[in-house]
C-alpha cells in the first residue's frame, strides 16, 4: 500500500472540519499513513443562487468526487451522509461510518426569539424543513444556500428571520453557542431529520485494501441506522426533490424507525420497530405503509402504525 492517502472533500470550512476528524480516526489506526486532502468543487457548491431542485438531485455534492475516485485521482472521499445518492456507481461504496453527531434540526434567530404566532421568513431550501416548520410558525419559506457561515451572516444581516440549520454542522464549527443567536433545537420526534443527518460517510473503492484499514472507524449502530434510512428513501425513490424525513435509533437490540412525507396535500408518518437483524425488513415495512398511505384517497393522512411483532 501506497504511503499517502488522497483524500478528497468539499472546499467549505465544514467539510474540511470533517475531513480533518476522519483523518484524526484513521491515523491512530494506521500511523504509518500519510493523509493528503484534496479541494474538489462540486456543482452544488458552484450554483448557489436557486434551490437544488431547479438543477439537479443530491448527485450535484457527489458526482465529482465519484468520477475522481474512478479515476484514481483521490483514494477516499468524506461526504455527509445526507448529500449521497441512493445508487453509488459500479465499484464503489460506502467503506467509512463512524459514530452519528446530534441528528437534530435547530432553528436559528438572531437578537429574538420567534413566537408561534409570528410571521416569519424563514430560510431553507429543503422541502422537508418547509413543511415541518409549518406546524410552528406563520411560516413564508425562502431559497437559502451556501455554506454555514454565508448562512449565519445572510441571517444577521436580516434577510431572514431564522434559519433553520443541522445541529451536527453548527457543533462541528463551534457556532452553537454564539452572543445575540438564539437556538430552538427540535427533538426528531418534533422535526423528522432527514436520512443521515450528523452521520460522515467515507466512500471509497470496493475490494481496495484501503478499505479495511477505513473499516476500522466503523461505529455498529450507526451504520445500521444509516442503511435503514436509506432503504427508506431507496425504496420511495426519494432525492431532494422529496419532502421527507427518515430517522431511525438503535437501542441495543432494538431499532426504531420514524418518517415523516409530504406527498401534495397528503402528510404521512410512519414509526416502525424491530430486532436489529431485521433492520432492513423494517425499513422495507416503512417504505411499503408510506406507499400505500399515499394511494389512499384521504388527504393530510398520519399513518403512525407500528406491527412489528416482538419474537
């Protein structure tokens, strides 16, 4: 094995935090490893001025890191978990899943604090954001791109009345603490986070033998949680253009699944629970209730059954 690993990643000061933390994990595993991160720009990071939607999927974080991984130009590639595609291209996967941040979503004001009767403009891009926010506030929903601190500083200079941000990118930078910022933080039984929120995904060439030295920072219960709610989003066919949200817990034998979709006038949700093992299959149950949920003729349906059978 070579002696330096190329690493790509996003230019933002966020993805270089989180380049940083996977490259801390792998060099006590593997000190006689050197590590190299290389700046890629994406065309998500490129086009900032319209909603993800209007030109593309998730593929628009990813696409250029694929293609450099392919090639051979980079060896890993740390992604939030959130910006992947379903479908990874043939000979790639996801190799590196180490343990969850706070998957929560955190509605952030600055120098007040929003009451539920207030109108307020709030800042998201994201269809699943948009709706939730809904239930609490007046809400008129505005395009927000860029990184983190674009964000805060678009906030501060009162273009919006809150944005709402994830937890696990706020604590990363070290902003959640901030004088004259506020913080509602929602539980995810309040705010459905979406699939693989807080979680890094190291994706990197299968069969490489770089990959079990990556395997190594592997935490169990993440990983299972990660591939449960992608299945979700696998199964509905669900990208960015989906307003929904999928979060799941581990709790030692256990797995509980909760998702939350807004379907035209329809708002669906759906917990399920399960034996770890049989993770997949509850995730599969989720999918399957929120599928015929949406083929039902009532409108602002909640689906809240959970049958999965304790053995």
């Amino acid at each position: 094995m070579k002696n330096t690993v190329r690493i790509g990643t996003r230019k933002s000061k966020l993805a270089m935090v989180q380049t940083n933390s996977i490259i801390k994990m792998l060099a006590q595993i593997a000190p006689e490893l050197n590590f190299e991160i290389i700046p890629i720009s994406t065309l998500g990071d490129e086009i900032l001025d319209k909603p993800l939607i209007q030109f593309g999927g998730k593929g628009v974080f990813v696409d250029a890191f694929e293609e450099a991984l392919l090639s051979g130009k980079i060896d890993l590639a740390v992604h939030s978990a959130k910006d992947m595609t379903m479908q990874l291209p043939e000979g790639l996967g996801i190799i590196g899943i180490p343990k969850r941040e706070d998957p929560r979503d955190v509605l952030v004001t600055f120098d007040k604090e929003l009451t539920d009767s207030m109108k307020a403009v709030i800042g998201t891009s994201s269809l699943r954001r948009q709706f939730q926010i809904e239930q609490y506030y007046q809400a008129e929903c505005k395009n927000l791109r860029g990184n983190v601190p674009t964000r805060l500083e678009k906030l501060k200079n009162g273009e919006y009345d809150g944005i709402i941000l994830a937890a696990a990118g706020l604590k990363r930078l070290g902003l959640m603490e901030e004088k004259q910022l506020h913080y509602r933080i929602f539980s995810p039984e309040e705010f459905v986070p979406a699939a693989g929120q807080g979680i890094l995904a190291v994706e990197g060439r299968l069969h490489d033998e770089l990959s079990e030295i990556v395997a190594g920072i592997n935490d169990k219960e993440t990983a299972i949680s990660l591939k449960a709610e992608r299945r979700v989003l696998e199964r509905l066919n669900a990208g960015c253009h989906e307003a929904i949200g999928v979060y799941s817990e581990v709790n030692k034998d256990l797995i509980r699944i909760d998702a939350v979709y807004k379907k035209g006038d329809k708002t669906l949700r759906v917990k399920e629970e399960a034996f770890t093992g049989d993770y997949l299959k509850a995730a599969d149950r989720t999918a399957d209730k929120l599928l015929d949920c949406v083929c039902t003729a009532h409108t602002d349906l909640i689906c809240t059954k959970s049958s999965a059978k304790m053995r």
